[in-house]
C-alpha cells in the first residue's frame, strides 16, 4: 500500500508542476478547463498522500484546493454551455486565440500573456523555487 500511495503522491506532484509550467509558458490558459482539472487531480492526489501521512494541515490545503478548481470547472462548464459558438480547450489555451476572452458568470476573462526579454528569462533560470510539502 505504502508503495501505490508513493506512486499517487509523485503522479499528483508531477500533474501539479507540469500544469504550472505550461501556464507559466503559455501553452496553456489559466482559464482553460484542462488546467483546473489538472489542479484538480494533483491537489486530490497530494490529499490522499498528506492523508496517509497524518499531515492534516497539508490535507485541509489540498482539499480546499480541490474544492476551489472543481467549482472552477463547473464555472467554465457552465459558461461553455452557454455559449453557442464555444471552441474547444485547444483554440482556448494558444496565446494565438483570437478572441478577447472568456465568458466566465457573466464577465470577461481576458487571458494575461506575458512577454518576457531574454535578460528576464536569464535572471528566472538562476533564480530558485523550493516547494513545500
């Protein structure tokens, strides 16, 4: 069991950077469905870990984090729905789509892509992130 909790563990650990890099990239939108599910998944997969563990702290954050990108979804589910011309995630997540925003409970989400110079790209590569479980 210990061994299949440690797999949930590092698959939720890996969804949850691999999301946060393609947004960071802009590959994809931080409004796209495909990644509030992906948070979804790592911050249901990390609770199980936590849980495990006897970390309750680490349990409470993760569930909350569940619960706050499921009522995304559905947000986005429901706005999708109501827009008869809706585009798939792929035309959504490409820093190339053409429209100006998504409708989200009745406001315009207007994706943020950010344009960064190589001397800022140089200083990101040296700088370092830690993570805490």
């Amino acid at each position: 069991m210990y061994v299949v909790v440690t797999a949930i563990g590092w698959i939720g650990a890996v969804t949850c950077v691999a999301a946060y890099a393609l947004v960071s990239r802009g590959t994809w939108s931080v409004s796209s469905r495909r990644f509030q599910v992906a948070n979804v998944a790592a911050a249901l997969m990390m609770c199980v870990v936590a849980a495990r563990g006897h970390v309750w702290a680490s349990v409470a954050a993760n569930a909350m984090w569940a619960v706050i990108g499921t009522r995304t979804v559905a947000t986005l589910m429901r706005a999708r729905r109501a827009q008869p011309d809706a585009m798939h995630d792929d035309a959504l997540d490409s820093p190339s789509h053409s429209t100006h925003g998504d409708l989200l409970d009745g406001a315009t989400v207007k994706p943020i892509w950010a344009t960064v110079t190589e001397p800022q790209m140089s200083e990101m590569r040296s700088s370092s992130v830690g993570l805490v479980a």
